[in-house]
C-alpha cells in the first residue's frame, strides 16, 4: 500500500495553480506548502500525493487518482485542461482495460501523465 507519491516539477507556483484546480474535482485540495519548493496534495488531514521543486524533471510518471463516478472524471479533465494541461485521452470507457474502467488523462505542466479513473458501473443516468 502507497502512503504517498512525490513528484518532480521545475516551476512550484505553477504547478500548485495546476493542481489547485485539477484536483478540486476529485475533493483533492493543497494542504501544505513548504516554502516555494514543496507543495503537499490531499484530504484533510492527509497530504498524499506531493510536488517539489527539480532543477531536472524526469516525465514519463503517470498518477491515476481515484474518482466516486463518471461525472466527477469529467470534471477533473475540463477543470485540468482548463488549468493549462494538455489532452492525453478525453473522458470515456477505457474496455481493453476492463468493462467499466472509466478515465481521463492529461499532461501537467512538466509532461506528468496524470489521470482520473471511476471503476464503477455507468448509473442510471449515464453517471
């Protein structure tokens, strides 16, 4: 089991407007901020998921954080993209993973592979 995750990113206040917003959806808020070089991501009172300041970014890291429906991934992709993250797979069913693998990736402002997935079955009103 994971406690947390840190990764790398070359501008922090950046990043911390990136995910302010990416992350509200998922009831993700910033809930640390060490100076202008970390930054700490969760639900009070548990900081998970952690940015830091690297003079080199390594991209390739790909984050999937948990959402409660389909709605909620939706959500996390126009509210990211609108940030400034980039499209890396528009919301919808994901079936080479499984029946109902339902996500959305986007790539943060460092190239981070960060993504939000419901496992769920489709609700009675397509959620």
């Amino acid at each position: 089991m994971l406690d947390h995750v840190t990764i790398g990113v070359r501008d922090v206040e950046r990043s911390k407007a990136f995910y302010d917003e990416a992350l509200r959806a998922l009831g993700i808020s910033r809930l640390y901020a060490e100076g202008a070089d970390f930054a700490g991501y969760g639900i009070r009172p548990k900081a998970f998921f952690w940015i830091g300041r690297r003079a080199i970014t390594q991209t390739g890291a790909h984050i999937a954080f948990t959402a409660a429906d389909r709605a909620t991934v939706d959500r996390f992709y126009d509210d990211a993209v609108r940030a400034g993250g980039r499209d890396n797979g528009p919301p919808g069913i994901r079936p080479h993973y499984h029946a109902n693998y339902y996500g959305a990736f986007v790539l943060d402002p460092d190239g981070h592979n960060i993504e939000a997935v419901c496992h769920a079955p489709q609700g009675p009103k397509g959620l």
